[in-house]
C-alpha cells in the first residue's frame, strides 16, 4: 500500500504492530487519531510511555503491580499456603473476578515453547521453586491453559516439584476452550477452583 | 452429498469465480493454464482445510492480492450446508459452517469427504516417505478424530524437541528435565499413531487389494506393507534408548515421523519393479479404494476429483475405470480435461449425466 504522508506511513507502521492489527485496522486508527482534539494524543502517548518506564512487577509472585509487593501478596487476608501459577496477569484477572480464590499467585510471564525461543530459564520457574523451598507453601494450583504449551509447562514444574512436600493440583480442564483461562466464564471458572484435582499426566 | 455451488475469490489465479453445478458428473474443459485445476483444488481445500498440491496458504493467495476466501454449497442427506474458508497472513484460517466457526478446525475435517487423483500422484510411489505419510495421514484423519488430534500435537511436539536438540548440538546447552517432559508426552502419541496406522492398513488393504483387481483385470495382489521402528518394542522403551543417538544428530531419530509404507504388487516393492502401466493403476486402484473405504466408515460416497486423468490413461484402464464409476458406488464427481470432445467420447455410453463447464482465464 502506498500512503500520501510518511507520518501517516510511521503511524500505520506502529499501529500495526498490535496483535490482531492489520494495515487497514492500523489506518483507521490513525485517521480516527487525527479526527480527534490533539490533548486526546498526548494523554495516550503519555499513558503508553508512563506505562513503560512507571511499571513495577511483584518481586514475589512478579504480578504488575504499583508497589514492589503487589496488594495481593501483601495482604493479611490471603492464604500464601496455597499458590496458584499463572501465564500472565490476564489470568490472574480472570480467576480474581470469579471471587473463589483465597491464595497467592505466581506468574510465569507465558509458557514453554522452545520453537518461540521461550525456554524454561526465560520464564519465573525458578523463583517458583525457591518459594515453595522457603517452606511456607502447602499447595500448588496450576491454571494453565489446555494447549500443548500449557500441558509442557505443567509438567514441567511439576518435575522440578518432585520429592517437594507441596501438593499440585490442577484446575478441572475442559474449562477452557480455545485454550485461555480469560475466556472461560466466570462461574465456570470459579467453581473449577472450587473443585481442583490432582495433577498428573 | 452433492456440491451446488462454489465461489472462488483471488484463490491462485483466478480473481472471482462462481460455479453452479447441476449434475452427478461435472467436466472443467479448457486450456492448459485456464483455471480447471483451481477449481478441483478449492472444493479439496472447502473439505480438508488444506490445498492438495500446496501445503502453504500463503502461496494460494492470487498474486498482488492478500487474502483468498471460497464458498461452497453443499446438500447432504436433504440438508443444505454452505461451508466458509478465508485465509489471510497472519490472522488464522477462517472456516465457518452455515456461518458458525468451529471450535476446532479438526471439527470440520471428515465431514465432507474427499478424495484427488491428479498426475504429480505418482510422486506418492516415487518420492520420499513424507508423501507416503500425509496419503496414510489424510485417509485416517478424515475418519478419527483421535488421530487427527494426536498427530497435530505430535507434530507440534516434535518441532520443540527438535529445537532442543538443536540446541544441544550447537550450544551443548540442554535442559533435561524439559526433553524428559516432551517425551513423556511425546511416547503415548507415537503408541497412538503407531497402533491406529497399523489397524488402519489391517482394514483397508483387502478393500485395496480387490479394487485394484477389477482396475487391472488381472491377477496381480496389491498391498502396503507398515515399516515402523516400534514394529521392535515399545515407544517409551525405544525413544529412551535413542535419546544419545537424538542428541548427537540434532534431531529425532526415533518416532512415527520415520514411518513408511511400502507400495507392493505380489510383495514386490512397486518403486523398483513395477512399470509405468502398472504404478498408473496401482495409484488409481489406491485413491478409488480411498473414495470407498472413505464411504464405508463416514456413510457419505466421497467428493471424487479427477484432475486430467484420462488424458494420460490408455482407453483399457479409462474402460475399467469407468465401470465402476457407473455402478454408482462413488459420490459426485469433478474432473477436469483439456479437450471436452475426449470426456464426451469416454462417458457416452455410461448413461451418466455429465455438465460440461467451459473454463478460460
Ligand atoms: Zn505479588
């Protein structure tokens, strides 16, 4: 496609950058941008660059978080005997909406894909292992998704767990069809974590 | 079932295309380069979410276009159904069912089915085993969805391990408890792929065996033989002894993807012994025994597309084919020739009713 203005071409070009951004989605937003007051553009360069530089990540469980402990970590309310792992933070929104969660989290940052250059080392597995060392752990509930990656991630920790006097338990699969936790409804979802089984291959 | 209509747009050459069809048998004439193929090719992709001939979508897009879609009509069992495909880079396949998606496009696969003969199928005895494979792969995936979904994950899974084997090779950097967990995975797949690839050839080589008979009017039994590692032991056992031999070529040495199927006449492999005459009817007698096997386990006479297949048969082997399509035992039929004057001549006395299309670029 040829473009009348190289700033609409620079525009078009980080626009469709966005997952599920084509060219043409990309254009629309850069016309709808120029149809707007020019505060409207400056609010949004500002969200996205404050964004970047202001965000901090739980040094616990690495949620993104305002503070260095994040408010579910550091609440006096919350079961940290009992830790749910994560891909990301969609996740953890999702299972906090079902309102039947009482532990802490840990979020790996995504899921094994060797192919896509993610390796075990590159996500938060680690520290995992070193929470659960600490002692203090009881319980590991694992809510990933039902995907190759998501069952290889699992295993995987699991693994690492072996001989550990911690239990693993699994969200009831089937839940999640398409493969993500942020589709699932919320009562399905909630009752699923209600009733978590053992995890096992 | 029976295909009513079918809509092409920027699908490798042709810009929009709209067929109505009205018969049992259909006939693309036309020149060389015309389009006759594209249309055999889109109700193939319309069925099993793929090209016959190209396996990557990108390259099915009409050049300087960037995404292709195809509509198709079809009456099954008094029920009309209108199937959707669209595909465009980076975005996933499109297929809808009177206008729902599937919740897995595997859902979709076997639910028309389909069976090509076209004359690069000679690659099948020619060719490496791969070609083989994907023969075996799409006849069992169009009747077990087990198998459909084991193999996409096999697939997926190997390509990890083999990164990670690659890795190992060039970096001597190697996480063991992540090869012994895509392993773990990995050796309940090759057993499922393995066991049903076996049970499949116990069913359908009599089928095989006797079509191929009545195409050759001969007496020569034709079969394929199963060449798999795991014919020597169990999968986990063997993919655990391979694991050095893995790590030292950089790749799997060990699993179904090295599976291979002999082609054999009399017990002879077809590759080295057979003449051309005789590779030309097995391939035939081994797609038409596909078209009915198909039959057998969906209950629906396949879509049978023949692309210029007459052209390159002598009028003996074109007779006997015939014969059997006249006994009605296969579905509706597509095919595809250069001079409509042949086609014409061929099925004059078959009493089938044939609709001539006229197709030009
Ligand atoms: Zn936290």
């Amino acid at each position: 496609m040829n473009y009348p203005s190289r700033l609409i071409e620079e525009a078009v070009n980080a626009f469709s950058r966005f997952p599920g951004i084509g060219r043409k989605s990309a254009l629309r937003l850069t016309l709808y941008l120029l149809r707007q007051p020019g505060e409207e553009s400056q609010q949004l360069a500002k969200a996205i660059s404050d964004l970047r530089s202001k965000v901090v990540y739980c040094s616990s469980c690495h949620n993104i978080s305002d503070e260095p402990v994040c408010r579910i970590c550091a609440s006096k309310t919350r079961d940290k005997g009992t830790i749910c792992v994560v891909a990301d933070l969609r996740d953890v929104i999702a299972i906090e909406n079902t309102g039947q969660y009482t532990g802490v989290y840990h979020v790996l940052g995504g899921l094994i894909a060797p192919m896509e250059g993610v390796s075990p080392d590159q996500l938060k597995i680690q520290s995992l292992l070193d929470r659960v060392a600490s002692g203090e752990v009881k319980e590991i509930l694992l809510a990933l998704s039902a995907t190759m990656e998501g069952d290889t991630t699992g295993f995987y920790i699991s693994k690492k767990l072996a001989g550990q006097p911690v239990r693993i338990s699994t969200i009831a699969r089937g839940i999640a069809i398409g493969g993500e936790l942020e589709y699932a409804d919320e009562l399905t979802l909630g009752r699923s974590i209600l009733n978590r089984v053992p995890f096992g291959g | 079932m029976y295909l009513r209509r079918l809509q092409l747009n920027n699908f490798r050459n042709a810009v929009s295309r709209d067929y109505v069809f009205e018969a049992p048998v259909v006939a693309l004439t036309g020149r060389n380069g015309a389009g006759k193929t594209n249309v055999l090719d889109a109700l193939h992709y319309i069925c099993l979410t793929r090209s016959y001939f190209n396996s990557q979508d990108q390259q099915l897009i009409r050049f300087g276009e960037d995404y292709f879609n195809l509509t198709a009509q079809i009456e099954d069992e008094g029920e009309e159904y209108k199937v959707f495909c669209a595909y465009q880079p980076g975005n996933k396949k499109v297929v809808k069912l009177n206008g729902q998606d599937y919740p897995r496009l595997a859902d979709h696969i076997g639910r028309f089915p389909v069976v090509m003969i076209a004359p690069t199928d000679l690659n099948l005895i020619h060719e490496g085993s791969d070609e083989r494979r994907r023969f075996i792969d799409m006849l069992l995936s169009q009747t077990d969805r087990d198998y459909l979904l084991a193999l996409m994950k096999y697939n997926k899974l190997l390509l990890q391990r083999n990164t990670l084997l690659k890795s190992w090779a060039q970096e001597r950097k190697l996480d063991k408890a992540l090869l012994e967990v895509l392993d773990e995975q990995l050796a309940p797949l090759n057993r499922l792929i393995y066991t049903r690839r076996a049970a499949l050839l116990d069913q359908f080589n009599p089928v095989f065996e006797e079509l191929h008979l009545e195409i050759c009017q001969g007496h020569e039994k034709a079969g394929i033989q199963y060449e798999s590692g795991f014919h020597q032991g169990d999968a986990a056992t063997l993919m655990r002894q391979g694991v050095q031999a893995d790590l030292e070529a950089g790749r799997s040495l060990t699993g179904v993807h090295r599976d291979d199927f002999v082609f054999t006449i009399n017990g002879q492999p077809v590759k080295k012994f057979g003449s051309q005459g005789q590779q030309k009817s097995f391939i035939i007698a081994l797609k038409l025994a596909q078209s009915d096997f198909l039959g057998m386990l969906t209950g629906k006479a396949p879509f049978l597309l023949l692309d210029d297949v007459f052209e390159k048969l002598d009028p003996q082997r074109v007779a006997s084919l015939l014969q059997l399509v006249g006994q009605e035992r296969f579905g509706q039929i597509l095919l595809t020739d250069t001079d409509r004057g042949r086609v014409e001549a061929i099925f004059r006395h078959t009493g089938a009713e044939v609709q001539y299309i006229g197709v030009s670029s």
